[in-house]
C-alpha cells in the first residue's frame, strides 16, 4: 500500500484533485451514453424529404423503393463518436493517474496537467459535435495526447527531484 501514498509525506492532496478530474470525466461519459441512448430511441422513422430512395428493378417481388433515412444514420454515428471520445477520455485519464500513483506519487504539477487534459478532453467532444471536419477534433485530440504523455512522464519521476535524468 506504500505506492498509493504520497512519497513526501503521508498526506495525498494532490492525488484527490486527479480523482476529482477521474470523476468529472465518468460525469461527461455518462451524460454522452445517456444522450446517445436516448437520441437513437426517439429518432423518427421516416424523415420526409430527407431519405435516400434506392429503386431496384422489379423482379421476384422485391419492392419499388426502399427508404433509408440519411439524417437518422447520420445522428447515430455523431453520438457513437461523441461517446467513444469520452470513453478514450475517460479511459487515458484513469490510466495516467494509476500510473502516477503506482510510480513516484501524485505532484501538483500531474494534478495540474490532469485538469488541463480535462478541459482539452471538453473541447475534443464539443469540436466532435459542433464541427462536422477531420482536423479540429484531430488537432484536439493531438494536444489531449502530449497532456497524458506528459502525466506519464511525471509518474517515473521523483517529487523531489527537479531535473529530468532518466539515462541513470
């Protein structure tokens, strides 16, 4: 049980405040589940004007058209997206804190950067829902990285040590 205790002294500040991040992040997935669960029950069954009509010929009974609904897949597939985004979120910022806890002990500095990833994390889903591009969400999503490569980095890292000497 030593590894889940703050190394400089017995009191654990710092790890309570990624905890807090952990469970703002289960808050969010949870909502996107529940949005995404509810947007696929209520969609409407046939959108006027906004299907697609396939016409296969007329042969062994099948019938003249066939309606798909464009809107309909394309609201599934956004929050698919959105919740997977939270889930990846959610799943990252719980490894990087058992990584640090596991390793040297929660700092203020992974704390920080625990918090700063949970704003990043915010905005990749809101980019994902807001704008309908590959790059924003990716850009996002590339900044969201180097926040949790970062956290990482701090868990193999003593508190009390400044300087980053990871050769000896």
């Amino acid at each position: 049980m030593e590894t889940f205790i703050d190394k400089e002294g017995l009191n654990n500040n710092c790890l309570i405040g990624t905890y807090i991040a952990i469970f703002f992040h289960l808050i969010i997935w949870a909502t996107c589940l529940f949005v995404s669960e509810f947007a696929r029950r209520r969609r409407p069954l046939s959108l006027p004007g906004l299907i697609n009509e396939v016409s296969p010929p007329q042969q062994d009974g099948i019938p003249e058209t066939i309606e798909v609904p464009i809107i309909a897949n394309r609201v599934d597939n956004l929050y698919t997206k959105v919740t997977n985004a939270a889930k990846d979120s959610l799943l990252m910022i719980v490894i990087a804190t058992l990584a640090t806890q596991t390793g040297y002990g929660a700092t203020t500095t992974s704390a920080i950067l625990a918090w700063i990833f949970f704003i990043v994390s915010v905005c990749w889903i809101l980019s994902i829902i807001f704008f309908d591009q590959t790059w924003i969400p990716l850009i996002l999503l590339a900044i969201a990285l180097s926040f949790i490569s970062a956290i990482f980095a701090l868990s193999f890292q003593p508190a009390g040590q400044p300087e980053l000497d990871f050769l000896f």
